[in-house]
C-alpha cells in the first residue's frame, strides 16, 4: 500500500489543517481558492455555498494563468469557525480546486476592491463631490455637464464610507468589484 | 503510436482498458453510435435494464459486491435525468461509478432540443465530478479520469456527457496509461504525530469503542483484515453503523452488533459511556449520533477519515486523521506493536462486564406466537436457513432493512448492500440484480417492503431476461411500515397514506415475467417456503405475508441520546418530544 503517491495538503495553512477552535462568534474571512478554469467551475463553486447553505459576502474570479489555465476566486464569506473550517474543507474536496488558502488566519493580507460611482448634481454639491473624492483619492473617469463616474479603489469599508458621503450629493448608480486579496510577504 | 477511432469506440475501448467487463444501460438516440459498438464486441457485457434508475442502482449493487466501479451508460434527457436519483444515493454511500450519458449535438445544445437537458448542470451537486466532453480529440482522456476520480480518495459517482457529434467524430485515442490525472490525489497517508496520539489514548483507555463505517469496506478487504487484526489483538469491542457491517465479523467475539436509531442496545450504550471513541471510516450520521449536544459526552474522539470535511463537521474530533482507513491501520497497528502493545486489562475487564450486563437485556428478543408472521420471525429463519451459503445481501428501505440489518449477520465485507444516506425505496432489487450479476453462484437475496419493491418492480423484466436467480424476501405488511411506526409515534396514530393500497398478486406477478411466485403466511410453512426458494434455479418473487402493525426496535427516538433507548411497546408512549418530533 505504501506505493502509493502521497500528497499532502499543499501547506499546512490549507482545507487539511484540522485542529479546529469551536466558538459560536460569527467571523468574516477572505478565501483564495485557485482552481483549474474548465467549464462549471464557478457553479461548482457557488453551488457549494447555496447547497450547503452558507454565505457569500462578495466573489470575484478570473483566469490568473492563461497558459496553466488557472483562476483564483476569492470569496469573502462569514460564519462561526466551524463553519469556516467546513467551509474550506468542502472546497478542497471539488475536484478541479488546487488549493484553498484562507487569507484571514494564515498571516497579514491586504484586500482591495474597485468601485465606480455616478454621482449627479449641480452647483455647489458637484464641486463637493469632486473635494470629497480629491480627500479619497478616487479619480475622475467620465464627465458630464451633470454627471461624475468615480473610479476609487480600497478596502470594502472605505468604499462604504466614499458611497455614503457621495448618496446625498447625488449618489446615481454603484458597480464595485469584490474583494481581491493577497498575503502580504513571501 | 496513436490510433484514431470514432469517440463511440473510444468510449469502448477505454471501457475495455479500463477492466470493466459489465455495464448497465438503456439504449437512446443519443447513444445509438455507442450503442452500435457495444453491439460489435464481446468483451463487454451489456445489461438491459428496464428504467436507468435500476441501471444505476445495479451498478451500484455490483460495485458494492465486487468493489470496483460500477460503468453505466443511458441516453440523454429523460436518461439522464432518471439516473439523478441513483446518482444521489452513490454519492451518499460513496459508491465509486462511471455513468456515461449520451447527449444532443454540441451544435444543438441550448437549443431546447429533442430529449435535451442540462446533465452536467443537473447532476452537479449529485455526482463526484461531472464532465461534458465537447471535442471527441478529449475524451478517451476524460473517461480514464473519470475512473481515477471515482475510484480515488472517497470514492463516489462521476458522469461523462458525451455529444452525439463527438461520439461520431474521430480523433486519436489516448490510453490509460498517457492520461492526465491531474492533480487529483487524496492524501491516503496518515500524520503519523496523530496516529501516535491515538495509540497512546488507546492504551491508556479504560472503556473504548470502536466505532467502524463504509469506510472500511471502501478501503478494501485489507482495511477489513487490518481491522479485525487490531480489534482482536487490543480486545477493545466493536460497533458498526449500518454501512460497515461485515468489515468486523459478527462472529468475532468483540461484536457489538450495530449501533444507530435502530441499533442494539449494547452498541448504543457503550458509545454513550465510553472514554474513548475511534471512529474508523464513519461520519458521525444523524442516524448515527441521535442528540448530538448529548453525544457520547464523556469521550475523546479520535476520527479516522479520508474525506477532510466529515472531520469536524458535526462533532468534534479530539485527535483527527485524515487517510485512508487500511493505510492509517497499519501505521496504528505497526505503533501499537513497536510500543509494546500495551492495553488497559483491568479497565477494558471491567468495560465488558458492563457491556454483557447491557447484552443481557436481549433487545432484540420477540414472541413468534399466533398465525401471523412476525416479521423478525422470517428474518431469523432465512438467516438459520442461509448463512452457511455462499450470501449477498440486498436490502430496500424502510422496516425491512432495519430488521435486515439486525436479524442477518455479516462475516465479510462486501455482501451487503443497502441504501444508507439517501434510503432510496426502490434500491434493493436493482442492485441484487448488479451483485447477481457480478456472482452469478452466488445466492443473491434482496430482503424487501411490498412497498419499496413495487418501486422499480420493472426490473423483474432484466431478472428474467438474464435468468438471474435472484430471490425477493419481500416482508408483506400491507403498509409503509416505518411510516406507519412514525405516524404513531408521532402524530396521533393517523396513518395517513401509509397503506399499500390495491397490492398485486406476487404469485401471479411473477409468473406473468416468467418467474416463480410464493406466497407464505403460515409461520409453520416458513422453512419449506423458504427452502422451495432456496432450490428453485430462477428468480423467485417470495411474497411472506407478516404482521401488520408489528413496530421496529429498539429504537433511539429522534431528539434523544443513546441512552434513552426505547425497546418495546410499552415505552413509547410520548417518546417524542416536540423537538423530537421536527427530526426526520
């Protein structure tokens, strides 16, 4: 029997580390998941979470490796720690998924989403949107006589914050992106 | 050295690279052209099945019976589709098949077209993997990865779709051995830091328990060897769940029986007062856990699994290992002897004079007095009658396979099968006609309900045609029987829609296929039936005619742990509380 390939748990941070901390605090964790981009992936993915029952705060994915064909998803989603762990060890378990890495526990990682915002207005609240999004940092990427489109890139809270200051003076229309998240170091 | 063939034969050839000697199918229009190659071949044997449910379910009882995959192939849409509920019921008992279905042109694919359906959409959450092949030149690839899949690490179902256009198309074959198996390799081996953690509590351990599953019997015949190895050599005793039995022999003398809702009232207890619990291969089931606050509370719970998600998911492991069954026993066994194969005598002394204090309450006692059958009556003769014989057991769902599953001992693995996750009605007599199929001397039973055997009773056509000999102990009480003992437990005995209304005549059923009908309701016929069964050389429709309103037990009800156990009629009156009562 002991011919057999072994292979491990890629790292000891990935779906296969067990030991787990059993609280009832609900807990909000980043997940990169690289899987192999073949066709239903995604749904595989999401089916997961809808059939299981468990949530999904934001999602994003996209091919990262056009030649392996690889894409990461990074979901960001909440639950009691168990859940959690069930969570990724649930991933691990779908075929074409390579790797589960949960970004919140395994180390410092920075997380950054992308927002577009059409804000409308005249006069005196139009020059307070473009100070406000001068304090920001977010860029103006179309104008209109009555219409700003706002690019701001940060962590889902500031973005929160930019599309609360901006609904009154005008707040039109929100697409943002998700949540992309990297370890920090090597 | 390549060889181009139509994806039709590739699918053929594979099949045949693969070692499959058997498939279950239903023929359609798109799979005619593999169809038309199985027609032009010999070296694998097609089974007509009467409806793909039965074709899974046969594949099922084969794979289950022989321990490798089980190959199935049916048409696109409604062949599909059919197959969903066979599909589901693998994929919870982690049965490793290949189930090839045939679908419309890629071309025609979204287009509504006739008899198409979303397949790999649809079987999604109810196979393994799933795969659409829309390039003949990737196929013969995928259907040696289907094998890899359904056959590694847990095992479970895959299904291929296969177009018609790529079934007609040519490309270069691609053999077993050149195919990509991707990164798909569970990891079989244990942590040998968690391993020695388990020897050490196992040696220390004052009252453990074994607690065995389908694992075991997954694993192969040496999981089982290493099992009984270690649980004769500690002396700790043994409990199974419903899936594991025969992995330790019931014969051996450290058998609990099994444990569960409907388990024995020794296996039961000792999990509740046990110090240490090691689960091999089992998944801690609601069946399984009763009240899970209430669970075993004094216990260390070491987990043997090679599925990391049924770790921790509903209760909590003390020492988890994730591996395959047989390889972590033999590492368990190699640290157990190299450390001195020390045990706790005085302590397990004591535990098993608990454990026959336990047994002593004889909890599956029962009275065989009147004219009427008691069913466990009939089950306790065909067992006197059958055991000595070379025996495969097959069960539906319901009263029946509880009584199956208690009354009928298990010396090896491999010889039953029985619906457990998903208790699908309808299970039993397919999959006899798969592990016939596989063991063509053997003796094949399928210990059935009126009711769940009237659910794919089509397959008495396919019993007949093949002139397989299998025997259908069906225990006739006219009723859904556990929905019945529910509804009295549970809603004010109003037996709402559990009767078997307008029930056909099993004699003449059977005759009109060919096969031979017996009706028994005198309990002083039983043996003669039985043996008149026995002897006959055919399919045999035994229609045993039992009590009506006999109850199941013991039984653990739904909201209680396992220690609160109710044995008999007399204790059950509201046994069920309303917490109990939301429980399935």
């Amino acid at each position: 029997m002991s011919a057999l390939k072994i292979k491990k748990g890629s790292t000891k941070h990935s779906a296969y580390n067990l030991r787990p901390t059993f609280s009832d605090k609900i807990e909000s964790h980043t997940l990169a998941i690289v899987v192999d981009n073949e066709p239903g992936v995604l749904a595989r993915v999401i089916g997961l979470f809808s059939g299981r029952g468990y949530n999904i705060d934001s999602l994003t994915v996209a091919e990262i490796d056009h030649q392996g064909h690889q894409s990461r998803i990074t979901i960001v989603t909440t639950g009691t720690p168990q859940v959690i762990e069930q969570i990724k060890a649930q991933l691990g378990r779908i075929v074409p998924v390579h790797d589960v890495h949960d970004l919140t526990v395994e180390g410092a990682s920075v997380e950054r989403e992308l927002a577009l915002l059409k804000v409308a207005g005249e006069g005196e609240k139009r020059v307070e949107a473009l100070r406000l999004a001068d304090i920001f940092r977010a860029n103006v990427v179309d104008s209109t006589l009555d219409c700003f489109v706002f690019e701001i890139t940060g962590t889902p809270d500031k973005i929160d914050a930019f599309a609360d200051l901006m609904r009154p003076l005008g707040l039109a229309e929100i697409a943002r992106t998700g949540v992309a998240a990297l370890p920090r170091g090597r | 050295m390549t060889r181009q063939m139509t994806g039709a034969k590739m699918v053929v050839q594979a099949l045949k690279d693969q070692g499959v000697d058997v498939v279950f199918g239903y023929p359609g229009g798109a799979v005619l052209p593999i169809y038309d190659e199985v027609f032009q071949q010999n070296d694998i044997r097609h089974i007509l099945v009467r409806h793909e449910q039965g074709a899974v379910h046969a594949a099922e009882g084969y794979a289950r019976s022989t321990g490798k995959p089980g190959v199935v192939l049916v048409t696109s849409g409604p062949g599909a589709t059919n197959a969903v509920t066979g599909l589901t019921d693998a994929l919870m008992d982690s049965i490793p098949l290949v189930v090839l279905t045939g679908q419309v042109p890629t071309f025609m694919i979204g287009n509504d077209a006739f008899q198409e359906a979303d397949t790999v959409g649809i079987t999604r959450p109810c196979t393994k993997h799933n795969w659409l092949v829309s390039d003949t030149k990737t196929l013969s690839g995928t259907l040696h990865q289907a094998f890899h899949v359904a056959t590694s690490g847990r095992p479970g179902p895959v299904l291929v779709d296969i177009p018609k256009d790529v079934q007609f198309a040519s490309a270069d074959y691609t053999p077993p051995q050149k195919a990509r198996l991707d990164h798909y390799q569970p990891q079989v081996k244990g942590d040998m830091d968690a391993i020695t953690e388990l020897v050490v509590a196992l040696e220390k351990a004052k009252r453990p328990v074994f607690y065995t599953g389908g694992g075991v019997i997954n694993s192969g015949p040496a999981a089982s060897q290493l099992l009984r190895e270690l649980v004769d050599a500690t002396g700790v005793p043994v409990t199974s769940t419903l899936m594991g039995l025969g992995a330790y022999p019931a014969k051996g003398k450290n058998w609990l029986g099994m444990l569960g809702m409907h388990g024995l009232y020794e296996a039961n207890m000792a999990m509740h007062d046990c110090d240490l619990m090691i689960n091999i291969g089992a998944r801690f089931d609601d069946r399984i856990t009763g009240r899970v606050d209430a669970f075993s509370p004094g216990s260390k719970k070491a987990h043997i699994d090679i599925d990391p998600s049924s770790i921790n998911k509903v209760i909590r492991a003390d020492i988890p290992i994730v591996g395959d069954v047989g390889h972590v026993l033999e590492d368990v066994l190699k640290v157990w002897k190299s450390r001195g194969r020390k045990i706790n005598r005085e302590g397990l002394q004591s535990w098993w004079a608990r454990i026959e204090d336990w047994k002593k309450v004889n909890c599956l006692a029962y009275s065989q007095t009147g004219k009427t059958i008691k069913p466990q009556h009939a089950l306790a003769r065909l067992e006197a009658l059958t055991k000595d014989h070379d025996r495969y057991i097959c069960t539906e769902v319901g009263q029946h396979q509880m009584w199956a599953a208690q009354y009928l001992t298990f010396d090896d693995p491999n010889r039953w099968m029985t619906s457990g996750g998903l208790g699908t009605m309808g299970y039993g007599f397919p999959a006899s006609i798969g592990a016939q199929i596989a063991h063509p001397d053997a003796l094949v039973i399928n210990v059935a309900g009126e009711a769940s055997w009237l659910m794919n009773m089509q397959e008495l056509g396919t019993a007949a045609q093949y002139r397989l000999p299998v025997k259908q102990f069906i225990l006739n009480n006219e009723r859904l029987g556990m929905v019945r003992q529910w509804q009295e437990l549970l809603h004010g005995e109003r037996y709402s829609h559990s009767w078997s209304e307008a029930l056909p005549d099993f004699v003449k059923l059977a005759e009109a296929f060919g096969a031979k009908g017996i009706l028994c309701k005198d309990p002083g016929d039983l043996d003669d039936a039985i043996m008149e069964m026995l002897n006959y050389d055919g399919p045999v429709l035994f229609d045993c005619l039992v009590e009506k309103h006999e109850n199941c037990f013991p039984m653990i009800p739904s909201g209680e742990p396992h220690n609160k156990m109710l044995l008999g009629e007399a204790s059950t009156k509201d046994a069920i509380g309303s917490k109990g009562a939301v429980m399935v």
